[in-house]
C-alpha cells in the first residue's frame, strides 16, 4: 500500500513538471521575443487594440488595405523562395492567393519580382520550438533571426535573383504603407505576425530587401 502511494505521488508530481515545463516552453518564446529581439527593432506609427483574426487569410494582415488593385499576370501564378540561415529551399509563394496554410502568399498590388518596386510576401509563423521551414503554417517563425546582410534568393519565371536584407522593423496592421511601391530598384518585403506564437498577433514585423543581381 505504502509503495502504491508512493507511486501515485512521484506520478503526480512527474505529471505537475511536465506541465509545467510545457507551459514555460510555450510563453517563455513570446517573452523572449519582447525582451530581446522586440527591443532590436523600430515600432513604426501608432498601436491598436486588434480583434480576433483568422490569421491563415492573407487579407487579414492589413484590414485597412482594400483598394489595393490586383497584379495581374498571365504567365505566373506561382515561384519560389529561398532563405539559407532558416533552412527555407524553395517555399512556394502565390501570387495573389488567400490561403497562407498552404503557401506563402504575395499581396496583391505589389510589384513582381525581379521588377522596380516591391514584393511583399506574407508567411504564417507559430511558437518557434514548434518551427519547420516545410510547414506553411511555421515557415515564418524563426524570421525575426534574420539580420542585415542575409541574403534571400527567389526563382520567378525561370530567372534566378538574389537578394540582400536591409532593414528589418515593427509596424501595427494599421499601417498600409509597407504595401507602397518603391520604382527605384526591386525590393521584397517579408512579413509576418510578432510575437510569434502570441494568440493576439498584435503587430507586424517587416523584412526588407534589394535586389543584388
């Protein structure tokens, strides 16, 4: 009997740890994040309190962007993205698609790449203990990582370009004008939601790079 409690109580506890442990490992990335990467970027313009969002629709990201026109191209509905430091090797991205749990997705109204302007390519991220460059549903997770001067390389239509991070920063999805095209060079912009894995999703983090060859 004296050894059946014993049991029951080294069960109990074993069980309380591993809850516990399993909870610390699924808060401890948000708090990381605010105080470590969070703190390397710049918030752009004003917060807002953001209602409940289904985030594995693009049109979510920024509710504010509805007269954006569609990129309308007859040849390309889809290309691929590589990003070496995040084991990333060729992610599909579609143009102008809905659905971010099966793809990565270019907003609509953004310039092609390889073109003057900007590509702005959204991706769906969760807790990064939980990351996997092959699952639409985490591939953005560890983007935050990414630092200036990585490179990031897309295949569009046949033609390989290489690109170079820049700057890296926080907006609000108030804020539309990360979607505003730049004619002076060809630019992507990577985004998903911060901190990863937070329920609220309450801000944007932003990728930008420029074409180098």
């Amino acid at each position: 009997m004296i050894n059946r409690k014993k049991i029951i109580k080294t069960a109990a506890l074993i069980s309380g740890i591993s809850g516990l442990i399993i909870l610390i490992a699924s808060v401890w990335p948000i708090i990381e994040y605010q105080l470590t990467d969070a703190r390397a970027y710049t918030t752009l313009l004003s917060p807002l309190t953001e209602e409940k969002r289904d985030f594995t629709k693009a049109s979510s990201w920024f509710p504010d962007a509805t007269n954006i026109k569609p990129v309308v191209d007859s040849k390309v509905s889809f290309y691929t993205v590589t990003i070496p430091k995040l084991k990333i090797q060729d992610a599909r991205v579609a143009i102008g698609g809905e659905d971010l749990s099966k793809n990565l997705v270019q907003y609509p109204g953004t310039a092609l790449p390889g073109k003057n302007g900007n590509a702005v390519i959204f991706g769906h991220s969760i807790l990064p203990i939980f990351y996997n460059p092959k699952n639409y549903m985490a591939i953005f997770s560890t983007l935050p990582t990414l630092k200036e001067g990585d490179d990031i390389f897309i295949e569009y239509d046949g033609i390989s370009y290489e690109y170079r991070v820049e700057e890296l920063f926080e907006i609000y999805p108030t804020d539309i004008q990360i979607l505003e095209q730049n004619p002076s060079d060809s630019f992507i912009t990577l985004v998903t939601c911060v901190p990863p894995g937070d329920p609220r999703n309450p801000k944007r983090l932003i990728v930008r790079a420029r074409v180098v060859s």
